[in-house]
C-alpha cells in the first residue's frame, strides 16, 4: 500500500512517501479500514520533532508520553473510511460499514488516558492507505457528512469535549477560549454554545468573521492586552478558560478568571514554560485542570451531536496523501480556521 513513514525527529523532511509498504492484517477483535481521509493534528509536528520534553529535561527528544519514540512509523490518527477486512471474531457483516475510527487505544477507565496508545504515534496510523485498529474504536456513522468532514473531529473535538466536562463549563457561564480558530479551538467554541455558555474567542483578526459565523458571541484579538480587550466588548470576567496557546500569556490568563473560575489546558502552542503569580491562584481560589485527549464517552458525545446535526466541521484544506509534508508546513502556518485533511 502507499503510506507516508515517519522515519527519525526532525523537520517535514522526515516523512517518507512509500508505495510497497506491506498492507496491514487485522488480527483478533480489530478490522481494517480503508482510509478516505485522515486529518493533521498539532500532536503530528510535536511528534515529528520530538518536542514533548521528559519530566527532568523539558529539551529532550520524545514522544507525547515523554518517552522514547519508536520508528518509522506511519502517522495519522484521525480517521474516516470504510471497513474492507474483519480479523478473528469480529462479524463479517461489518464490512462495507461507513466509519469514523476513535484513536484511542485503551481499555479500563479515563485513568488509562494517561498511558494510552494513540493511533499514529504507539501504533501506525492513518496516513495510508489503510490501517488496522481494534472492532469497538470504530463507530459506524452516516452520510451526511464527507469523509473528509468526518476525519476533521477525532482528536480536535473529543480534547474539547474532554476539556469543557473536566472543566465543568454550565449554562449560563463564560469561557474563554483561545487558539480559537484551529481545530481543537473551532471545537470548543461549538461545544461550549451547545451548553449554552457565553463564547468568548481569541484569534487573529482574519479569523473574527469565521468564529462569530460559528457561534462565538464575541471575539477579541490574539495580540491585545487581553483585560482591555474583554472590557471593550462587556466582558469583565471569565467562568472558565479553555487554553491551547499558553506561553507568555499564562499570567494573563488567570488574571481574568472570577473568583472560583477555571483554567483547564490542552495544548501550549506559545510555549510550555510559563510563569505567574501564584498568590492570584490561591487568593481567589482558582481550579488549573490539565486534559489530554478524550475519553471513549467523549468520543461517543461527540457522534452523537454531530448526529444530531449540531456540529459544524470546518475542511480548511485538503492534499493528496503523497503531499503529507506540505500539509503538515501549512499546519504549522496556521494561517486557516478549521483542520487540514489528506486524502489517501
């Protein structure tokens, strides 16, 4: 089969096109699915470069579970296809089932998040033409949305639904969502008006027009003094904030939390060092929640509402498989609102 290998850390120039990589067997409990689209994921870049630090060393080389990374591996966790092989003891009327695949590998409780594998970084993943992962990841959906649509909301949508429930985010409440105009972002935003909070956004000025279309009630720019910012549209303070940029903005951050507010984070595009003051959290009894991914009820909530027609996905862009390290310099741009998507 074609797929794109993943061969050693380094810049796009460690990804390898290949066209006789040995198609993939289902074994017992798991199917193949053929891939239609599979989408890009900041986890992709940090992977590639080996960017996720060790506990004692935050410049070492690893994967995201801040160990050693084994290669080559085939990327790509985000996947929509079609079911073309069963292993043993998994129904054969399952072939031919339309399919978005949840790309977390585990079993037992949300505990096992932290261990999990992960399609495309543990084990190979979907950029490729096909990919095997076990029978009850893979949710049979309709056709209401393209398989590119469908592959744009596995990781991006399931982190905020999982951000948002740690969180605790209610009716009625405030959240501050940053990097809002990327996949995770765009996600929030959606979830969070579907709760019936208060959307506040934060984005690059191109980008304004596109989150108030998707539900954001207001939008500030990502460079503003961000207090001065929120006082020129009526906001005072926040209830929640749900952070994938972090860096020097950090401080800030938590300065505009109300008393007992939340700060949940997912990501730190800007940076992961960061520095406050620690009495602003204690004082006014502030909750910091760290999230990563989402569970397999996440998952499943995040079918349902798109379902239910009440999700959005946004396909910024689409490119051929054999052009995965374009896509990923594009990523990297972020000059778009949505997810980039290859099509195999």
């Amino acid at each position: 089969m074609k797929a794109v290998l993943l061969t050693r850390y380094g810049g796009p120039e460690a990804l390898e096109f290949r066209a006789d990589v040995p198609d993939p067997v289902p074994g017992p409990g798991e199917v193949r699915v053929r891939v239609r689209a599979a989408s890009l994921n900041n986890t992709d870049i940090w992977t590639r470069e080996g960017a996720y630090g060790s506990s004692d060393d935050p410049d070492a080389q690893t994967g995201w579970r801040r160990s050693s990374f084994s290669f080559p591996r085939i990327q790509g966790a985000d996947v929509a296809g079609e079911i073309d092989q069963v292993g043993p003891g998994v129904p054969e009327a399952r072939v031919g089932e339309r399919v978005l695949v949840d790309p977390m590998i585990y079993d037992g409780g949300e505990m096992a998040l932290v261990t999990t594998d992960y399609l495309g970084s543990e084990r190979d993943g979907g950029f490729a033409e096909l990919v095997t992962v076990p029978a009850h990841n893979v949710h049979s959906v309709g056709d209401a949305l393209s398989f590119a649509e469908l592959a744009t909301l596995p990781t991006a949508a399931t982190t905020a639904m999982r951000m948002l429930g740690r969180a605790g985010l209610r009716a009625g409440e405030t959240v501050l969502v940053t990097g809002a105009s990327g996949g995770v972002g765009t996600s929030l935003v959606q979830i969070a008006k579907a709760r019936g909070a208060r959307v506040v956004a934060v984005a690059g000025a191109a980008k304004h027009a596109a989150l108030r279309e998707l539900g954001a009630d207001e939008v500030v720019a990502r460079d503003a003094e961000l207090p001065s910012a929120l006082a020129a549209v009526g906001v005072g303070e926040v209830d929640v904030v749900a952070d994938v940029v972090a860096g020097p903005s950090f401080g800030d951050l938590l300065g505009v939390l109300a008393p007992l507010g939340r700060y949940v984070v997912a990501g730190a595009i800007a940076g992961p060092l960061v520095e406050t003051d620690l009495r602003t959290v204690y004082l006014r009894q502030l909750t910091l929640l760290g999230s990563s991914f989402g569970t397999h009820e996440d998952f499943a909530s995040v079918v349902d509402l798109v379902g239910r027609g009440m999700f959005r996905p946004l396909v910024a862009g689409r490119y051929p498989l054999a052009q995965l390290a374009t896509a990923q310099e594009h990523f990297v741009s972020k000059d778009f609102v949505g997810k980039l998507v290859v099509e195999p």
